[in-house]
C-alpha cells in the first residue's frame, strides 16, 4: 500500500464520519445530541482605574498595568 493511502486511511479513522441509524420500526434513531467539550477556563479581567483621578483606564488580567493619559502615571490592578 502506498504511504500516501496509508496516511488517508490513518486520517478518516481519526475523524469517523456521523452514521444515521434506522431503528426496528423503520424509524430514524433519534440519539442526544453531542456535548460541547468544555470550555478551558476564561481568564478574569478586573477593571484598571487611575490611583490619582479614579478614571476606569480598561479591564485587564490580574496584575497588568495601564497608562492614565490625564494624571501621566501608571496605575495597575493587584
């Protein structure tokens, strides 16, 4: 068998294609749905605001900083 073959045939057992049954009565099988694998956990922002004015700057990731254009210092989320 070519590689080429092998490798095709490798790649369809990966990734089977839906097969529809027919129950006994003639009737399409009717299965659940799939589940979604779950999500990877999000990651939480938490809003910057500036130390000196209180101005919200941006939502950001835990320990990020961020630039207050008005008070010119940088504030960050801890």
């Amino acid at each position: 068998m070519k590689t080429e073959q092998k490798q095709l045939d490798l790649f369809s057992q990966a990734h089977p294609a839906k097969i529809r049954t027919v129950g006994p009565a003639g009737e399409p099988d009717v299965s659940p749905p799939e589940m979604p694998e779950p999500a990877a956990a999000r990651p939480r922002l938490s809003p910057i605001h500036c130390s000196r004015c209180g101005e919200w700057l941006c939502d950001a990731l835990e320990g990020a900083r961020s630039y207050c254009p008005r008070c010119r210092i940088w504030s960050g989320n801890c």
